[in-house]
C-alpha cells in the first residue's frame, strides 16, 4: 500500500521525497482496542530504523502496558549494547515523572499531567527523540488539564523531523484537524461482553 | 480496563479464573491503518509473557512488515541468548514459505496459501506456539484459497491455550462469529489523501 500512485498530486510546492519524509502526527482514536497496541507496534518500525523513541504515558496504573515497557526497555539496551535499533526512553505518570523531583501527588492528576505536557514541549523544542507516543493523552485534553490550543500550536509549530503518535479515546476535533493520520478503532466484539475479565498476556 | 466488574456474569460453567485463561481469537479488520501494527504490538505482550510466537505472513511484498520482522527476530534472538521472553518463528508466504521444499511459484498464489494454512493446522493439533500471527490471512479466505468452514472447525476445536490473531481487510463473517476479540481499524484521515506516499520507518 506505501506503493503506487496516490490519488491527488498535491500543489504545496514540495517533492514526492521531501513529502515522503513528513514527520506525521498520528491519532488512534475509538473505543476499540488496539489504540495503544497500535502505536506501540508503530514504534517497532521507528525503532527498526534507528529512530530515538520517547514514550509518555499519562495513566495511573502502573499495570498498563507493563509487557509493552519490558520489551522497549529490552529493544534500548539491546541498542546500548549493539547500536542496533534506536534509543528509547519510557515515561510514565504513575506515581509522578521519572524526571520529576517531587513525589507523585496521587490527589492531582492534572498538575502531573501538565507537567508531562511541559517536559515534552521542552523535548520536542531540543528535538529530543524522532518519535513520540504520547499514550492516553486525548483524556488529558478532553479533562482541560492541558490546553488543546497550545498543544496544536506547540505540535504545529515543532521544529525538524519528529513524529507524534496520540492515542485514546475522543480526540479533541482540533487534535483532528492537524493529525496527518487518523485511525479509528471500533470495538466490534470483546470478551468483556461475555464476561471474561482481561488476561495476563493479552492485556498487559 | 482490565480491571473491575464485567458487564454479564456468564453462564458457561467456568471459573473467572478459566474463563481468564481462555485461548482467543482475534480479529482485527477495517480499511483502516493499525489492523496488523496492533497484531504485533499485541504481540510484545506475548513475547514478555515467555509466550512462543509464530508468524504467518499471507502476503507477497518483502517489503511489507519489514522493520517489525527485525524486531522479533532480534526478540527472539535476546530469548535464545538469555532466556527473556518467549521464543519467536517469522514464516512470510514471500516467495515461497521457508519450511517448503519447493521454490515459490510466484504464478500460483492460491496453492502457497494453502500450503501456508495446512502446515499451521499441522501446528495447532500440535501446540507448536502460544500465540499465532496469521497476517492479511482474511484476504485469503476471502478469495476462496482456503475454506472458511475448515478454518472455523480448525479455530473452534484447537487443543489447549493457542491464541490466534487474524488481521485483514472484510474478514468472513463466520470468522466473526468465532471470534472471542473483533475490532475494526477505520480510517479517519490518512497522507494518502493528500498524495503523500509511504516513508520508511512509519509504514515499513
């Protein structure tokens, strides 16, 4: 499918290889599964080729996502080791930032998730990794604890090659409107409507 | 989400602890982008668990997939050399399967997926894996290379804890029917249709 002619030839003065080589924002949204699991898969491909991986994620438990951590922080040191593949840092909110001094403040999610936001402007402003996956963060928007407007600024305005992967579910409409690719996930049958709780292996 | 109560207590006789440990089917469909990018970020999942993992690629392009093969080979490799994880096979249709004696008849496509789906029955009645890939497999049920009714009696009576994913566009409503797990990946907006093409690193 990445063969081919696409359908229009687009008048924004750039060749097919300056085109070709767009950094994306990318938004899994829906409320099927396989939004994070999607992005984590598109991280494998970035990392494939070198790409710096920064992962972010703003959710609380520390039970997400657990097997995806292990296999990243896996993938960084067998780049440590090898120079195989590319670095790769993991960030989770949970009990607060890693980079974060201050203990986790269990009672203010949104203050933990503005700091989040802050840290990755910073990032994305010293170009820090080539890829973002910035997981859950749709909640943090649609809450109001980050400002939809400065993300799109920020996102828009972010200088040299990086790409932004957004997952969760209700992306804000301006979120929408600057995404590069938009995939919806829809739930068409799960093992929660037949009452079967998640599983060690599948769902985490 | 894995978490809490679930909506309907079902009535099947099992323990919430069996029913936890229930082999899956998966099934990851739509015009969307993700269907087989979710498939391998599921599969890290596995890969953590100590899992083994299989993969069938039911497609012609060696290009295709090409960055998460690397990965789970290098996967597989750390579980040989250190015994993390789970132990990964990458089996890719291409131009004939690896297992197959003879070279790929580029001329007949329908006779390689037969091949392809006959030796992953042959693994199934054994328990050759824990979780099995069966990538873009819809498309070939859906132009008949394989019967459906096969597969379906194949899934639904496979012994002991196998997990298998089939991604692909339109897939067979009776692969529906038989499917503990379906989601479909919709397309909201994609470069495509602003005639960007592919780029490395994202879509390979």
């Amino acid at each position: 499918m990445a063969q081919g002619k696409t359908p229009v030839t687009p008048d924004d003065g750039m060749t097919t290889r300056q085109r070709r080589h767009s950094p994306l924002v990318v938004v899994h949204g829906g409320t099927g599964k396989g939004k994070s699991t999607a992005a984590f898969g598109l991280a494998l491909r970035a990392w494939n080729q070198g790409w710096g991986i920064g992962v972010f994620q703003f959710v609380k438990s520390a039970k997400w996502r657990i097997g995806e951590e292990e296999v990243y922080k896996t993938l960084g040191r067998v780049h440590e080791e090898s120079g195989q593949g590319g670095p790769v840092e993991w960030h989770k909110m949970g009990s607060g930032w890693s980079w974060s001094r201050k203990a986790g403040t269990e009672e203010d999610h949104a203050a933990d998730a503005r700091e989040g936001w802050a840290e990755i402007k910073r990032r994305l402003a010293d170009e820090t990794h080539t890829l973002y996956v910035l997981d859950e963060f749709t909640y943090v928007l649609k809450w109001g604890w980050v400002d939809i407007d400065d993300v799109v600024t920020t996102l828009t305005n972010r200088p040299g090659y990086q790409h932004v992967v957004i997952t969760g579910r209700d992306p804000h409409p301006k979120l929408l409107e600057i995404a590069d690719v938009a995939t919806e996930m829809t739930k068409i049958k799960h093992p929660f409507d037949r009452g079967q709780k998640g599983q060690k292996g599948i769902e985490w």
